[in-house]
C-alpha cells in the first residue's frame, strides 16, 4: 500500500478533467505493483505543448497522448512524470465514439503503467500492458477499446 503519495495536476488546457478519478486510477495501480512511495506528476496539455515536449525530449515531430518519464526509482519508492493531451483525447473520442473523459483516463492508465516498467514494444509485452489496462479501466467502468483491436494507446 502506498502510504506516501503525492500525485499533482499541472492542468494548462481548456477542458475539464476530473482530477479525483485520474488520482484515484493512478493510487490504485501504484499500490498493485507494490510502491511504498509515489511521487507523480501529470500535466495536463494541449497538442501544441505536448508536439513541442514530444520534439524536444524524443525527437518525435508529432502530437501524441501521453509522454511518461521515470525521475527516479529506488526500490518501492518512484518519481515520474505524465504529460497527456485533453486534444488528443478529444479528437480520438470523437473518432472511435467514445467520451473524452475515458480516453484521457486510457491515457493516464497507460503511461502510469509505464511508470511502473511495463511497456509495449513487442507483441507480448504489449498484450500484457493492454491487459493491465482493461483491469484498472473496468474498475472504473471504462471499456478498453485497444484491448479487441490489439492497436497502441
């Protein structure tokens, strides 16, 4: 159980987020993977911004969802960072039918789970991730559109 945790929102965009879910989805895989202590912080962002983080720190020319960023890990003990565009989530919610409010949450559940060290880069450790994904967004009543489709968040 996580009995040291920070987690802050830098909210810098124009949609309305509900910062208590995203908290409580981000807690609850924390403690699943068995952290004692947890500092995270998510930025909240337009495309613009997130493009010009993209550019800058992967040299990726392009929007994208979410960027995660291990600061430091040290046993049970983690600081990261998510920056997840509300544009992104809007535009793709609009596309596949679904609400923004749910796609950001795929989002965050996506790039925590990086936190923690699972990734996505082969056919496997995909599966696995997409997998962990629909556990902690069922929890929340979130069905996992990539789950079916075997596609990247």
């Amino acid at each position: 159980m996580v009995s040291n945790l920070k987690i802050e929102f830098a909210d810098q965009q124009s949609h309305p987020i509900d910062e208590d879910q995203l908290r409580t989805v981000v807690t609850e895989i924390l403690n699943h993977y068995h952290y004692t202590t947890a500092e995270i912080s998510i930025a909240i962002v337009d495309d613009p911004t997130i493009r010009r983080l993209n550019k800058q720190y992967l040299d990726h020319d392009y929007e994208t969802d979410v960027i995660s960023f291990v600061l430091d890990e040290e046993g049970r003990s983690l600081t990261g960072q998510l920056i997840v565009s509300t544009d992104t989530a809007n535009r793709v919610a609009g596309e596949v039918g679904g609400s923004p409010a749910d796609e950001l949450m795929l989002y965050v559940v996506h790039g925590t789970l990086h936190l923690v060290g699972e990734d996505d880069t082969d056919a496997i450790s995909r599966q696995q991730m997409r997998k962990q994904e629909a556990l902690f967004l069922a929890a929340h009543g979130v069905e996992h559109r990539w789950l079916a489709e075997g596609g990247t968040a």
